[in-house]
C-alpha cells in the first residue's frame, strides 16, 4: 500500500483523510500528545486493521477521540457529573476518560471490556479530522507495538510507511506524551497511566484523585491490570536504558562515573562535562524543565535507538514528573540506580506565599531538619567570611562600621535588576554549598529557599514544592512579619518572578490561601 502524506493544515487533505476513513481506511493523525492511528470506531473490520498494522495484541483497547464533548452521550451509558466537570476543566486535552460504554461500541475498540476511553484532543487539526469524518475516531498512539510513540511525522514514517493509507502532516506534537487515562468508574477518579494532567490537577478540580499503585511499582506477579496497556512492555528502544534516579547533582556523578559503552541523555546544564565523558549525548531540557523533558522523551528514544545502550538522567519523578518516569521506568524495564541517599525537599515561591509554615510542617511530618535560606544567606552576609567580602567590594557603598547595611543594599538591588543579578550571582554558590553540607549533616533536609532556581539549589532536591497565595494574602502576611512600610513591601513583590515562574518549574504547587488545607497534601507528600 502506497502511504499518502496530507497536509493537517490543509481543509482539502483534511477531507481527503476523512474520506478515506469514512471508507474503512486507516489515517495517522496529529494530536497534541503523540500521533495517533485512526479509523472509525464504528467500523469494525476498520478498527481490526489498526491492530493489523501496528501488531498490537487483541486485548488490548484503544482510545476514542470526540470533537465535541456532547458525543460522550453516544459512547458511554451515561455521563456522570464528575466526569463533566473534568472535561469543562481539561478539554479539548491530554486526558482520557474510562467509563461504562454504551453497547452499540464495537467489541474491536474495548477489547471486549465493558468500559471505553473517550478523549477530546487539543490539536486543531485532529478536531477538524474527527468533525469532518462525523464519527468518533479509534485511535492508538500511531506507532508499532512496543516502539516509542511518534511525536512527529518522521517517526510515523518510521514505523507505519506503507501500512497505512495516509498521515496528516500536523508538525511536531507538543505536549509528547500520551495522555493521561483516567478511571471514573468509582468514587474516586484513578489514574492508569499518568500524562500531562497530573493528579494534582485531578484532585484540584474533583477534591481528590488517586494513581494506580501498578504506574509506579509495576505489576505484582499474578496481578490483573486494571488497564490492559499496564502489562506489555512499552515505550522501549531497541537498546538497554538504565536509568539514573535522584537529585540532579547526585545522578549526574553516577552517571558520569559509569565505564561501559553507552550514549547518554541528560540535562542542558551537564551537557559539556557529559560530552567529555561520553561520544553521543542528547540534551533532555534543563533538569526542572517538566515540559521540555516530556517534548524531547520519545524523540531522543528513538534517536539512540541503535547504541549499545542508553543511559538516562531521570527528571524528578513527583507531582508533574510522574508521566516521564513512567514512560522511562517501562522503557528501562525498571533498571533504575539510585544516586540520592536522602530526602531533600526544595520549598520555593514569592515572599509571603507561605511557604516557611509548609516548611515548618513538612520538616515536623518528615522529621527532616529545617533548611532556611534566607536566615543562612543574612548570618553570612553579618559574619566574617568569604562572601561578606566579596559583597562588600562589589556594594562598597552600602558598607557601613564594617558591617553592611541591609536595607541599602535591599534598595539598591530592587531598583535594578542588574545590581540583583550582581549581587545573588556572588551570594548564591555560597548559600548553595551551606545547603548542601547542611543535606549531608543532617541525612536529608527541607530547603526553605525564595532562590531555590536561581541558586540551583533544586539541581540537590528530589521534590521541589511551590507555594503561592493571592498578592493581597502574602501583602498582609509582609507586613505584619517583616515591619516594613507597604511600598517596600509591593516593591519587593514586583521584584520577584509570578506564580507561573514557580508553576513551570516545581513538582507540585500548594495553594497556601488558608493553611488549613494544606494537612492531606502533606500527608500525600509524605507517603510518596
Ligand atoms: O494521548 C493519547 O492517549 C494517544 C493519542 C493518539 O490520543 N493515544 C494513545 O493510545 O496513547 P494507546 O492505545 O497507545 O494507549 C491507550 C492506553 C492503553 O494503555 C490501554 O490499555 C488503555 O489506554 N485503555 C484504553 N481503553 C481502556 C479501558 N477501557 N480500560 C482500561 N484501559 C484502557
Ligand atoms: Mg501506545
């Protein structure tokens, strides 16, 4: 068979591919998490050519992707409330929801199971597909069973060149995992495989959300999989992965010190001493860079399919980590060496967000001792030492009995974002090290640390945590804390990253309105 390539952003190819599954063919279409190999889920003998053409086992079920919420009514035996307000949060997106399916779904897209996986992608080009069509479409992700999956044209080629009728050109995908598949079909809504919608997320719209214990230990011998995908080998390249767990610092030294021939993948900023160590080495991102870790995965995967073997730098596995470790724990078939011998929790967001309480709290929960940053970085700026003396040489002019005086410097620095520059680009290696020495005194530690990123004191955590509240919030906790006027106290505010800085970067965000809410969080943290 001839495999035609269609332009996604064209509504004449966009037809063409409809046509062709309106008569039974099979099109690999752009989603905004992985391609996809679509036929009509109401045609049988259609959706029997998918497992053909991907050799993907028979029991295994495959997702069915909507354009419009409202076709839920035709696929499932109803439409619980829970599952509504889900989709009103995170569709059109990287989320797929299980529930009991309607009989008239063929048998060919559920394996057989009672319940059927409905997802409404973000990709407009996919949206348009399935509307044009006017079926909903059965998908899996469009590459050979066992393969990584495609995020982009080439791999589809890769993999599917002359088994299939057409792809829709719909450039690179950009989320690049698949998406995360939920099952709403009890009280509380489980997580099967976790993706770019993240637990958190879950429980922030439902107020309470679970992941399959099977996602993160593997199946239990004689287990039943709760998701029929749980049991097969997945996401592998040809090569042997072994991955490398821990805070970034940590997993770098092992992975550096290995002998043995292998291609490494790691983050940007290990990037020129990895390059020394090994011959081939990708970049995954910058090690808090949670997006850029899931975009670059299966990509690199597939680059260095044919090395002797892949060693991995694994991103941080909590809170938004979770999808990549999955994929890597499965890819590496859970060869995982740890490099952290300890717990080391990065607490960081805006002044007043709160987080010196969750701090307080998680250190008493842990029994971690508590790591304060700010306190460590004024005792060194007062004491005789190093850095007190390059600050005073760079800010000579808020040089005061021989000590510095604060407040000067504090003006300075929040008027000009360059003197700040200056200023914590001398200050910050010598609070980075303070910490961690303080990590290995104490066996582990919670870093209460504003910087924690710009310090790159996360490169020594193996959870980061950011807590926000409202502006008003943290202006009221400023002021009665730190007997400043309210000017000073907005200047600071306007001088520091928002939220979103924060939400990029960190594993999990708290919201620290009331404190109240924060104890089942921490509880959750604590039995990771
Ligand atoms: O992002 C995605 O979900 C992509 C794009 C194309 O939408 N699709 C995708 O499909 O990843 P696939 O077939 O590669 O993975 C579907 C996963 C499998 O692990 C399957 O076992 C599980 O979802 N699944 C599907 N229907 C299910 C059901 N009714 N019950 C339990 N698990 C189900
Ligand atoms: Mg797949």
């Amino acid at each position: 068979m001839k495999t035609k390539l269609l332009d996604g952003g064209s509504r004449k190819d966009i037809k063409t591919a409809a046509d062709i599954l309106k008569r039974g063919g099979l099109c690999a279409m752009p989603t905004e998490t992985v391609y996809g190999l679509a036929a009509s889920a109401f045609d049988p003998s259609a959706v029997e050519k998918i497992f053909e053409a991907k050799g993907r086992p028979q029991d295994n079920p495959l997702i069915v992707h909507i354009s419009d919420t409202r076709e839920l009514y035709k696929l499932w035996e109803e439409v619980p409330e829970s599952a509504l307000k889900l989709a009103e949060a995170f569709w059109p997106g990287p989320m797929t929801m299980i529930y009991r399916r309607k009989k008239t779904v063929p048998d060919a897209v559920t394996a057989g199971l009672d319940t059927v996986g409905v997802r409404l992608p973000a990709h407009e080009t996919a949206r348009r597909l399935i509307a044009e069509a006017g079926v909903p479409l059965a998908a899996p992700s469009a590459n050979l069973s066992g393969r990584p999956s495609p995020t982009s044209v080439k791999h589809v080629l890769a993999d599917m060149d002359g088994r299939i009728d057409c792809i829709l050109d719909g450039g690179d995908c950009s989320v690049g995992v698949e998406s995360t598949v939920v099952d709403m079909t009890s009280g509380t809504p489980r997580i099967l495989r976790p993706g770019a919608i993240s637990e958190e997320m879950i429980a922030g719209v439902l107020g309470s959300a679970e992941t399959d214990p099977a996602v993160t230990e593997g199946l239990k011998k004689g287990e039943r999989p709760r998701s029929p995908g749980m049991k097969y080998r997945h996401y592998a390249p040809k090569a042997p992965v072994r991955l490398f767990c821990g805070a970034p610092d940590d997993s770098v030294k092992v992975l550096l010190g290995q002998s043995g021939d292998a291609a490494a993948l790691v983050f940007d900023e290990y990037l020129d001493e990895a390059k020394k160590r090994f011959e081939k080495v990708l970049p995954f991102g910058e090690s808090w860079d949670h997006d850029a870790h899931k975009r670059i995965l299966f990509a690199a995967l597939r680059e260095l399919d044919t090395e002797k073997a892949i060693f991995v730098q694994e991103p941080r596995v909590f809170g938004r980590g979770a999808a990549v470790a999955n994929r890597l724990k499965r890819a590496a078939a859970f060869d995982c060496v740890s490099c952290t011998e300890y717990t080391v929790i990065g607490v960081t967001g805006r002044s007043g967000s709160g987080k010196g309480f969750v701090s307080a709290e998680l250190s008493k929960a842990l029994d971690l001792r508590h790591f304060d940053a700010d306190v460590v970085y004024k005792s060194m700026l007062s004491s005789d030492g190093e850095m007190k003396r390059r600050v005073c040489e760079a800010f000579p002019d808020c040089v005061a009995d021989g000590g510095i005086d604060r407040r000067a410097l504090g003006r300075i620095v929040f008027a000009d974002p360059s003197k700040k520059r200056l200023l914590e680009s001398l200050t910050h290696p010598f609070v980075k090290l303070a910490a961690e020495e303080f990590v290995k005194k104490n066996r582990g530690a919670v870093i209460d640390a504003p910087l924690l990123f710009e310090s790159t004191i996360d490169r020594l955590c193996t959870i980061t945590v950011g807590v926000y509240c409202d502006d008003e919030t943290s202006l009221r906790r400023i002021l009665s804390r730190d007997g400043i006027t309210e000017e000073a106290a907005r200047l600071r505010l306007s001088a520091q990253p928002g939220t979103d800085f924060y939400g990029r970067r960190c594993d999990v965000m708290l919201d620290n309105r009331t404190s109240a809410d924060l104890a089942p969080v921490i509880a959750k943290l604590i039995k990771k």
